[in-house]
C-alpha cells in the first residue's frame, strides 16, 4: 500500500457557448417537433378533413397520406434532435453529427415545402430559424474543438 494520494482526475474542459446554444437550439426544435406530432395525431381527422376539403379534385386518401407524412416526419426529426441534444450535453462527440443530420435535412424539407407551397407559416419559419441556428453552432469552431477532445469524444466513457 502506498501512503501518496492519488491524483486528482483532470478537469473537464469548461462547456463552450456554441456547444450550450447547439444543445438548447435541439431540444428547442424537438420539443416543436414532438409537440407538433402529438396534436396532429390528436386531432388529425380535423385536418385531413380539412385538407381534403382544400382539394375537392384529390380524394380523401391524399389527404390521409399527406398527414401520415408529416406525422412521421415531425416524430422522426423530433426524436434524432432530441437524442442529439441529450447525448451532446453528455460529451459525445458522435451528437454533434446527428444533429447536423437533423438540422440540415430538416431545414430544407422545411424551405422546400414552402416555396412549394407559396406561403410561410409561423411554425416553419420557427423551424427554419431553428435549423439554421443549430447549423451554426454545431458547426462552429469551438464546438468542432470541444466535440473532438478529451475523453467524451471516445466511446470508453
């Protein structure tokens, strides 16, 4: 037995603010996502109705179809984002490529959709800011430096 203490184990870097606005910008745009597909499921015979009312030429199952999209698509992102934030505000590294894998994708579905459309909704410009804003910071250098040092960015931890 040695009677000399055992070092003190290395500080964790401090946590960079592009890291901290990456991690509060994905569980922002999870939570619009999830809470989006949650009312849509909740009341979605309301608005397939509506938009199959919208379009008197399409039939019903167009409509029915559109919204399982949307549905999925809203609770696919959500969750990628969500996982994303939770395991980047753990230090791994590999979440800061997931939520590029999110904002990216997503934020062009979402400005496709509105040139296609010809008008911009509240909650896609929302989404669109948040995606640009997650692309940002995820992209930034300090989170690049941050997300590839240290023991987080190893899957040993």
């Amino acid at each position: 037995m040695s009677s000399s203490p055992t070092p003190p184990a290395p500080a964790r870097p401090e946590t960079p603010a592009s890291v901290k606005v990456s991690i509060g910008v994905l569980a922002a745009l999870a939570l619009l996502l999830l809470l989006n597909a949650l009312l849509t499921f909740a009341v979605r015979e309301t608005v397939i109705d509506t938009l199959a009312e919208a379009q008197p030429g399409s039939p019903r199952s167009d409509a029915e179809r559109a919204v399982l999209l949307n549905l999925t698509q809203a609770v696919v992102f959500g969750v990628l984002a969500a996982v994303s934030a939770l395991f980047l505000a753990r230090g791994r590294a590999w979440a800061r490529w997931t939520g590029l894998a999110v904002s990216v994708p997503l934020g062009l579905l979402t400005l496709g959709a509105t040139f296609l459309t010809g008008g911009v909704a509240a909650s896609s410009l929302l989404v669109l800011v948040l995606c640009a804003a997650a692309g940002t910071s995820l992209l930034a250098r300090t989170t690049t430096a941050w997300a590839s040092s240290g023991p987080r960015s190893h899957s040993s931890r």
